[in-house]
C-alpha cells in the first residue's frame, strides 16, 4: 500500500483583479500534514503559474490511474471554483450550470474533472478536499469592487474574501444569477468511489481568511486544527467537528463530506 497525494494552491490570477492570500498557505499546510502526519510516501505541490490546467489535470490522472488497489490518495485543492452557464441552445441534462475549477491559466469544467477520477483504480481510496467555491450570485462588478477595496490597507486585505471567480461574461453572469449548481466538479455521475471534503455548499462561498496571524482558508484552517488534535478521528467524526466551528458569523460556510457511508466511517487517510 502506497499513500500519494497532490496538494494544488493558487493565490495568483493574472489580469483578474481577484487574488488570493490563503491559498498558497492552505497546500503547504496540508501537504506537511499528510507527510508529517500520516506518512505520506510521496506528496507534490502545484502553485501559482505551475497550476496550470494541463498541470492539474494531468496530475490528478496521473494519482487515479496509476494507483494500486489498497494505495490511499489525496487530491486538495484551494484556490478560485467557478461557474459556467449552460447553454439554453444547448442545455447539458437539465442543469443550470456547471462548476468549474479555476486553473493559473483558465478553467477546468466538472465533465474532464468527473471523467478523471471515473478511472480511479478500484480499490484504491481517494480523498478530494475542495476549499474553493462552489457557487455564487455576485456579478463581477460586486467583485471588483471588494478587490479594490482590499487594495485600500492591510485591514481590508485582512476582511474574509470569497474564492469565486465570477465568469468573464457579465451578461452570462445576470442570465444565470440564482440558478443553482447541480453538479459539482468532483462529483461523477453515477455514484462517487472517492470521499468529498468541501468548503461550502453549492449555493456559498468558501472564505480567503486571516486567522491566528496569517492567511488561510476558513476550512482549511479549522480542519487541520481538528486533525491535529486527534488524527484518529474517522472522516464522520471529523466532519461533525468541523460542522461545531463552521458555519460561523464570519464565515458563513457549511463544509460538505460526501461520498459513500461505508468510507465516511473509515480513519482519516487510511
């Protein structure tokens, strides 16, 4: 049994005038936990203009596929989700729209995300931690304007920020506005193999946060606090922790564990 993970963290996106301060620090944070902490054999980080979609996609196939039965995989990912909105010409199986992740050079949509991860080894165990958005109904205009603001000062820059980015098109933005994301990037279609740790719902926002001295997301930050204390938690005990400190007045998020109950009960990593 082998345990390999690729840990993904984007604090930079050239041009968009919505930078991260978390997310480099979220794929260090667990990348050390799972060598330090669960013996990780083998644990690659991808950051800023290394993720790019041909990066991240290609290591993510590359954990899935090559993997033995019984090896215990890890993907995370911090950074900006996204959302692209189906075509009414064309609509893709009744959904509003659909999820993406956002890579340093473009977007990855659920559909190559899914079809990956549909050829994980069987047997092998794979965690997906996901501390992005999931959805939103702000316009890009709304998120212009909280970037400019945290431009002001340190104390702006310090203000919870959410991980979306908003699509390039402001008319397809306001099309799709309150619609809800059906299908998330991690979720297959036809059952799931892997276990799903989020930072939100389909309907909020994970939160770019500064806590106990430095940025973090809101998710990550809590989770590995959790872990820490006791990394023999199973992943339902965890997330039932986890659920104890978020949502919160400041962060308003509902972190998600999806994925079969027969894994749920399993130890963390193992």
């Amino acid at each position: 049994m082998a345990k390999k993970a690729i840990c993904v963290g984007i604090n930079d996106y050239p041009g968009s005038g919505n930078d991260l301060n978390g997310c480099l620090n979220d794929c260090d944070d667990w990348a050390a936990l799972l060598r330090d902490g669960f013996s990780f054999d083998a644990v690659d980080q991808i950051k800023d203009r290394a993720a790019t979609m041909a990066a991240m996609t290609g290591a993510l196939e590359r954990l899935v596929t090559k993997a033995r039965p019984d090896d215990v995989l890890v993907f995370t990912y911090s950074g900006h989700g996204t959302w692209v909105p189906d075509d009414p010409d064309n609509p893709d199986e009744a959904d509003n729209r659909d999820e993406a992740l956002c890579a340093h050079d473009g977007i990855i949509l659920d559909d190559q995300i899914r079809e990956i991860i549909s050829r994980l080894t069987p047997g092998a165990r794979l965690t997906v931690i996901s501390d992005s958005c999931h959805s939103g109904s702000v316009t890009r205009a709304l998120l212009r304007h909280a970037a400019n603001s945290a431009r002001s000062g340190m104390e702006a820059q310090r203000q919870a920020r959410p991980r979306f980015m908003p699509p390039s098109d402001d008319m397809l933005a306001r099309r799709a506005r309150g619609l809800p994301v059906r299908r998330r990037a991690f979720y297959p279609e036809t059952g799931m193999s892997e276990l799903l740790i989020t930072g939100c719902n389909s309907l909020e926002y994970s939160y770019d946060a500064h806590l106990n001295g430095r940025f973090n997301g809101a998710m990550t930050a809590n989770a590995i606090q959790i872990i820490k204390s006791d990394p023999t938690l199973t992943y339902a005990n965890f997330h039932k922790q986890l659920r104890q400190l978020l949502p919160s007045n400041q962060f308003p998020q509902s972190p998600q564990l999806e994925g079969p109950d027969s894994m749920k009960s399993r130890r963390l990593f193992t």
